[in-house]
C-alpha cells in the first residue's frame, strides 16, 4: 500500500471525447431514454448521416480520509449531439444504444479496477491502464455497432445489438453504482 501514496493528493480525470464538466452532460441512469430535444448540437455539414449521439466515459481518483474514492460515469453530451432528423423513433433507439454502450463500458471498468485494486500494484498505472484498455474497446464496439447495423438501417441487426447489449448490462449489473471506495490500511 505505500506505493498508492504518491497518489493520495492526485485527482485524475480521464474522458474519451471532450474534458469532465461541459455544461449540461446527462448521466446514464436506468430507464432514462434520450429525446431528440436532448440533441442540441449543429449537425456537421459534411457528415452524411441523419444523426450523431456523443458520449463519453470518464472515471476520477481521489484521497478522502484515508480512503480512494473512484467514480466512473457514462456521459452524454448534448451539446455536441445533434440529428437532422426529430420524428424517426428508430433512429433515436440507435442514438440511445451508443449511449448504452457507453454505460456498459462503464461497469466493466468498474469490475477491473475493483478486482484490480484489490492487489498491491501501483494506483495510478492501474487507473490509467485500466481507463486506457476498456475506452479503446468502447470505440470499437462503437464503430463495430454503427458498421453492422448500417446505422441503424438493418432493423434485424440493430435489434440483435439491443438485445446484446441489454443482456451484457444485466451481466454487470452488479457494477451499476458508479462510485467504488477503497480503505487504505
């Protein structure tokens, strides 16, 4: 535990998309679903596609009374969501499963760095690493989802995805609260 104490009076913030506190992010909660009201932001001009859902993944580190406290939250961000579109249901469950997936990205860092701090390694590589590794596989099943339903066209496949991912956010579901504290010793 003595190499965790370089890291007593760190705060790290690590994000996949833009910097922790934009105005206005929305925190995923269960059975909270997305409206297109929530897409505030100027669709791209040369983006080809009638919608674009941003959401991030972001997880902090920091010392109170001798204890860490990690917090990793799923986040979307309206301000720089937008849609061309405000009347097409389907298109906005595959906005809202981005967001999913965000969430469920968000529990499995959760389950590593519970299961990882529970050793006696360095803190702040474990994070990081740890941060590092699920943000890189959240951007490719992010790609992955978008690539095989054809975003969201193929309704079979775009129905497959939800059920997938329903299914992996109830395997986690053990690793929904989006705080974890470790009493140092």
């Amino acid at each position: 535990m003595k190499r965790l104490l370089p890291l007593l009076f760190i705060f790290l913030s690590l994000s996949a998309f833009t910097p922790a506190g934009e105005e206005g992010m929305i925190a995923w909660n269960e059975g909270m679903t997305l409206s297109w009201d929530q897409f505030r932001g100027a669709a791209e001009k040369d983006n080809p596609h009638h919608a674009q859902s941003h959401c991030m993944l972001d997880a902090s580190v920091r010392n109170i009374d001798n204890s860490i406290f990690i917090e990793v939250h799923a986040y979307f961000l309206p301000a720089q969501s937008w849609t061309r579109v405000r009347d097409d249901a389907a298109l906005l469950r595959h906005e809202q499963l981005h967001f999913d997936i965000t969430e469920l990205h968000a529990r499995m860092l959760r389950k590593r760095l519970i299961g990882a701090f529970r050793q006696d390694r360095d803190l702040a590589l474990v994070f990081e690493q740890n941060f590092d590794e699920v943000n890189a596989a959240l951007q490719e099943m992010q790609e992955r989802y978008d690539r095989e339903s054809y975003h969201g066209t193929r309704a079979r496949v775009q129905r497959l995805w939800e059920e997938k991912i329903a299914a992996s956010l109830r395997e986690y579901e053990g690793f929904s609260e989006a705080a974890i504290r470790f009493v140092l010793q």
